[in-house]
C-alpha cells in the first residue's frame, strides 16, 4: 500500500516546493525597489500561494482518487494473483508429481537399461570370445583342410597310376585270356589231330591191306584177260583213269575215312566219267578237303 501511494506523495511535495520558489521569486524580483509597500507585495504573493495551493489541492484530490482506483486495482490484482498462485501451487503440485513419478519410472528404466546394457556387454564379450574361438577352429579347419586337399592329391595321383597298372594289367589279362584261348583252341586241334592221326593210321593199314590186295588183282588181270575181252593197247590204258588206279588213290587219299560206301562210290564215277578232282568232291561231298583234293591230283590229275 506505501508503494502504490509514494508518486502521491512526491508529486505534493514537488507542488509545495513549487510554491515555495515562486514564492521566493516574487521577494527577489521586489528586492531592487525597497520603496515598495510590502503588504500589498505580501497580499499578492500570498494570493498567489494560495492559488498554486488550491491547484495543489485539486491535485492531491485526484492522486488519491487515482490511488483508490490503483489501490481496488491491487487488490483485484492481489486476489487474481492469490487465485493463479494457489492454481499454480495446485498444477505445481501436480506436476511436480508427476515429474517425480516421471523421475521414478526414469529412474528404473534407467537402471533396467543399465542392467541390460551390462547383460548385453556381458553378452557381447560372451559373443567375440564365441567369434574368436570359433575363428581359431576356422583356423585348425582351413590347415586341415590344406592338409586334406595335399592327401587328396596325392591319393588322386596313386590312383591314377593305380587306373593305370589296373588297365595295363586288365590289358595283359586280356592278352592272357587271348593266349588261353589260343591255347585251349591249340591243345584242342592238338587232340583232334592226335585223335585223326589215330584214324588216320588206321585207315592207312587197312588202306595198305587194300592196296596190297587191289596190286595183286591188278596183276592177275593184267597177266590173264577174260574170255572174249580184247585186251586194251597199253597206251590206251596209260591216257585213261582206270578203275584200279581211282580205288588206289581213293584208298590212299586222307579224309575218306568215315565216307559211306555211296559217297565213295559216286566219287569214283565222276573221276572215271573225267570230271575235275575238286568238282566230283563237290559232287560227292558237297565240300572239298583239300588234303584229300591234292593227294587225288597227285595220283590222278587235276581233270
């Protein structure tokens, strides 16, 4: 209340110290003339006074009208500010429990960050000694694996040179078997011929008991002819194949052993007829053997 009324106060002041020096002004401004009658200069400056008082009260009257107005302002002030500060007491109040329900739960998020940052360092130191650990067996694995791809190569190259004996040595199998074969074929031909020698000498006694009784035949027609036959020229005899010569050489001519009496028969008809040794072979047979075709020709002529 003695603030809002202190420029009151001042501003009366200043008026009386107004009045003062006017006053005061009036006494020197009468000072160079002493012959004046001071009680009519008095009466005009009291008039005088007394009329700046009168302003001066008029405006003391104002000022406090004005000081009533500031004062019902303070006060409707004063009321609205109680209001706002006990509203803002209340939303202060509010907020600061808020803030500190706010601090609070900061404050556990805080310290469950905490906890789990230091879960998650925990866990990353957890993870690179993981990682080195595992980049050591990298390590170990990519010199096993060194090591691994060294013996896989050489064990590539012991196999191929294994591939290679193996196909050498299935080559020679191969020859073996052929010469097996050979073999068996030759021991085989060698039983066969040694089975067609047996026959063969066989035949060749029983040809020479025939040959040995078709020589003394043959001397006994020659030394005697039949009744009413002519004897034959001997150069007629000698140009013709004749019967006595064609048995001779079918007997002593190999391969006509196991010949039926209808081949050998047949056969000896196309030699006496004239026909060539391999074509009455062809006849009687159906094949030629050529031992028994040239021991033929050499007895009786190719035809």
């Amino acid at each position: 209340m003695a603030r809002a009324g202190a420029p009151c106060t001042l501003t009366i002041r200043g008026a009386a110290g107004l009045a003062a020096a006017s006053l005061a002004a009036l006494v020197l401004a009468a000072r160079p003339a002493p012959a004046q009658d001071f009680t009519a200069i008095g009466a005009e400056a009291i008039a005088i006074v007394q009329a700046e008082l009168a302003e001066l009260e008029r405006q003391r009257s104002a000022l406090q009208a004005e000081i009533a107005a500031l004062d019902g302002q303070r006060a409707e002030a004063t009321a609205d500010l109680s209001a706002r500060q006990e509203l803002r007491s209340g939303e202060l109040a509010e907020l600061e429990a808020e803030a500190q329900a706010r601090l609070e739960a900061l404050g556990d998020a805080a310290e469950r960050q905490q906890a789990e940052a230091e879960a998650a360092a925990q866990q990353l130191d957890s993870i690179e000694a993981t990682i080195a650990a595992r980049r050591k067996q990298a390590d170990r694995a990519e010199a096993e694996i060194a090591a691994l791809e060294h013996d896989r190569a050489e064990a590539e190259a012991a196999l191929a040179e294994a591939r290679a004996r193996l196909a050498e040595a299935e080559a020679a199998g191969a020859r073996a078997a052929a010469l097996e074969t050979l073999i068996a074929g030759l021991e085989s031909d060698a039983a066969s011929l040694a089975s067609r020698k047996d026959g063969l000498e066989a035949e060749l006694v029983a040809v020479q008991g025939r040959l040995t009784r078709l020589q003394s035949e043959l001397a006994e027609t020659d030394a005697a002819p039949e009744p009413g036959q002519v004897a034959e020229p001997a150069g007629a005899a000698v140009g013709r194949r004749s019967a006595p010569s064609i048995e001779i050489a079918l007997a002593t001519a190999p391969g006509l052993g196991g010949a039926s009496d209808a081949q050998l028969g047949l056969l000896a008809a196309e030699l006496r007829d004239g026909a060539c040794v391999t074509d009455a072979l062809g006849e009687a047979f159906g094949g030629i053997n050529r031992f028994t075709a040239a021991a033929l020709v050499r007895g009786l002529g190719d035809c």
